[in-house]
C-alpha cells in the first residue's frame, strides 16, 4: 500500500524531477510533486511524495532533518487535508 509523505523546507532549486531523485534511493516513486506559487510560478518550498511503505519509512528515516543544499529538511507522513470555512469578503 502506498504511503504519502510531505516534504517541507525544500530549497528552491528542487523541482519535481529532483525530489524524485531524492526519494527514489529508498524505492520506487510512483507520485512526487513540488507545489508552485500560482502567480509567480516559483517552488513553495514543500511537496508530495507517493511511495511504498517500507521505502517510506526509510525516507523519513534517513531524509527528516536532514541536510539538502544547505536546508535542513522536515519529511514526514502526509496529514489529509482539513475542510477550510468559506473565507467571508
């Protein structure tokens, strides 16, 4: 079964390609994605991993805090996204 990791505090030279390379060392990839800004079209500084659970958990073993071109990144499982409130104008 497929685990969903986050990973957060990327530098902004990663782009989906390179967090694939990253995660790809502890098994297969079968989903990565880094998050864009809209407007700019710029890294958010985090993104998506999908993989199988035991190289999941050796990814965050080995990849939570540790350094990636001089940022100390945070990989953990991902939490589901909460319901947002209507935002009020």
């Amino acid at each position: 079964m497929p685990m969903r990791l986050f990973a957060g505090n990327l530098p902004w030279s990663v782009d989906d390609n390179g967090l694939r390379d990253l995660f790809s060392t502890f098994g297969e990839v079968t989903d990565c994605k880094v998050i864009m800004d809209r407007e700019t079209g710029r890294s958010r500084g985090f993104g998506f991993v999908e993989m199988a659970d035991d190289g999941a958990k050796a990814a965050i073993e080995a990849l939570n805090e540790s350094d990636v071109d001089g940022r100390n990144i945070v990989v953990n499982e991902a939490q589901e996204r909460r319901e947002r409130a209507p935002r009020r104008y």
